[in-house]
C-alpha cells in the first residue's frame, strides 16, 4: 500500500507542491486511517445466515474514526482528500461534493418514502443502500445551509454510522458552528454531538491561500454594470459559440423545466436575477453546469439582509460551476471580493471568493 504521505513527499520533491508543516500533519493523520481502513470491513458487510452466525462469535467491530478537515479556504484541503482517496485500499468508496450528495439523496429518499406505508420511515433503508454502495465516504465542502437538509441529515447519518460508514470530509465551518445562529438550529445539535463521537476534527491552517496568485489573461468579471460591459459581453458570446445560431434550451431537472433563453451550442447566457432571484437549487445548477462548458451571466447585484436567498442560492452556483469548471463570464455591481461584505456571513463567502478568484486565472480558462 502506498501511503498518501509518500505521494505528497514526492510531489514536494518535484516541485508540483510547497512544503507546508500543517499539510504535513494532516497527511500524517490520513496515513493513519488509511492502515486502520486496510484491515476493516463493517459488520453488515457478512451477508446471509452463514455470516449471521459468524458475527454472534465475533468481537464488535471497531469503526474507524473518521476525519473532518477544516480551514479557511485554498489550504489545500480538498487537494489532501484526494491523495488520501486515490490511496486508500477500499472497494466500496466514493468521492463526492456535499451538494450532489445531498441531492441525489433527496431523489432517493422521495422514491422510498412511496414504498412505505404512512408514518414508515425510509432513512434507515436508505442508509443501508448508501452504506452497500459505498462504506467510506469523502465529502468535499459540508456544509449545512438549509432547514431541510438540517432535519434529514441528523437521522440519515446516525444509520450511516451505525452501519459502520466511515467519513472524511473538507470544510470551512467547525463541527460546533455548524448550521448555528439559525432558525431551528438547536435542534441541530444532538446531530453535532453525533459528528464529533465519529469524526476527528482537524485544522488545517496553511501558510498561505493556493490558491491566489494565478496569472490572467482576460477580464472575466466585468464591473460595474454598463453598456461597454455589456458589448464586451455581447463579443464573448460571439466568440465562443463561434457564431452558431442563438435559441432558447430547456432543461429538465426533477420533473420540470428549467428554461434558459439565450444559448448557442455549448455556450449559455441568462440573467442573474433569473439565476438566483427564482427558486432554483443545486439540482438545476448542476444540470446547468454539465449542458453547457460556457455560462455569463448578466447584472450580478450586491448582496444585503434584504436578498440572503440570493447569496445562498448564488453561493451553490459558484460551488458546482468549479466542480464542473465551467467558464463564467459576469457583468456585476462590484468586484466580487465586495460583493458582500457584512460580518455575519463573510466567513461562509470566502469560499465563494477563493473560487472566483481562480476561476478568473488563464490556467483555469486552459483546461
């Protein structure tokens, strides 16, 4: 087995990565779990009568901690997951951003909860199909913004667990300050409680932002709104549709159609208060993100107390179009390192800024 430690080293030695001491450190953890995961195997994983008996004979078996790995944004935690994931000796794993995660199983969740009768609950079924599916999950980004998601979590991942899911996962909130100082948020704690007797958690504070510092070619985020961005706009979409013909396209997300009336071959342009001023979530962004490989987006607002719909819902939009690396053209208010500036939530945009910000880079653009 090769050790994610090892790969990290290599990548320092020839110069792909700059030696961080508290990136040394949380390959040093993830090293660990990978040895404690090279030997487990849940209990559930002994099917049939024959395994039944095997495991009344058996000592309980020891789930592995797992690991939440948490920091401020470009300090490579995302980068480390990885190494740690392409390394790990498991069959049954899978790798995924929080967002399509939590999507996928809301679909499912509403497809067994037709099966059962009134009042039955689904969760543990579905927990049992995730857990057969995949018993080590990664998650890129967790993080919990939505009242709904909130009340399926705590009782999804509690099955999870006690089927002997192990988790690892990346983000910018601490265990604690999870989905706090929001409506409904005490009811959320016994779920915390649960996250911290199963995750180790991990703060990863580098040196520096990875991120940052990439070189430019174009102006991508153009600003303020007005007529000779909106022309320079005009010759992007030109360009990159090489002229095709403009028409409108749907897209069917859940059942519906989501419309977006300026399209030309793979290219999409659409109206930011259409984007995030609707009711449209991650389901219709992503299905946005893998239809098109070009998306502009016209008259970004700033966000204030009055339009927090706006900054979440335009806060997933950012996370799948990196995901997907979708190359986004904007016409905007401002910059958007000043497109929301209040404290109460400056922490949780950091992220979206990071992502902005390399996504204006020429080696962004390239790949």
């Amino acid at each position: 087995m090769i050790l994610p430690s090892f790969i990290y080293n290599e990548r320092v030695k020839n110069g792909q990565l700059q030696k961080d001491e508290a990136q040394q450190k949380t390959v040093g953890l993830l090293d660990q779990l990978c040895k404690k995961l090279a030997y487990y195997r849940p209990a559930e994983s002994s099917a049939g009568l024959l395994g039944t008996i095997t495991n009344i004979w058996k000592k309980p078996v020891e789930v592995p901690k797992g690991l939440y790995l948490v920091g401020p944004v470009g300090r490579g935690k995302s980068m480390l997951m990885d190494l740690f994931y392409n390394q790990v000796p498991v069959q049954h794993k899978q790798r995924v951003h929080f967002h399509y995660f939590m999507q996928n199983t809301y679909k499912r969740f509403h497809e067994l909860k037709k099966l059962y009768p009134k009042g039955g609950d689904p969760v543990p079924q579905l927990a049992k199909e995730i857990s057969k599916n995949a018993w080590l999950l990664c998650f890129d980004e967790f993080q919990v913004n939505d009242i709904a998601d909130a009340v399926l979590l705590g009782r999804l991942f509690q099955n999870l667990f006690a089927c002997g899911v192990v988790v690892v996962a990346t983000s910018n909130v601490n265990l604690r300050n999870l989905f706090q100082n929001r409506p409904g948020a005490d009811a959320f704690k016994p779920f915390i409680k649960i996250l911290q007797q199963n995750l180790q958690e991990v703060e990863l504070f580098a040196t520096r932002d990875y991120r940052t510092g990439r070189p430019e070619d174009e102006k991508r985020w153009l600003f303020p709104i007005n007529e000779e961005n909106r022309a320079i706009l005009d010759h992007v979409f030109l360009r990159e549709s090489k002229g095709k013909p403009v028409k409108p396209s749907a897209l069917q997300v859940m059942g519906r159609s989501f419309i977006i009336d300026e399209t030309a071959d793979d290219v999409a342009r659409i109206s930011f208060e259409k984007l995030c001023g609707s009711a449209l979530g991650a389901g219709d962004y992503l299905a946005l993100a893998q239809r098109f490989r070009v998306l502009i987006i016209d008259d970004i607002v700033k966000f204030n107390a009055e339009n927090l719909d706006m900054i979440q819902r335009f806060t997933n939009l950012i996370d799948v179009l990196y995901e997907q690396h979708v190359k986004l053209y904007v016409s905007a208010e401002s910059n958007y390192e000043f497109l929301y500036d209040q404290k109460d939530r400056k922490a949780f945009f950091e992220r979206t800024i990071s992502r902005l910000n390399e996504m204006q880079s020429q080696d962004w653009a390239e790949k």
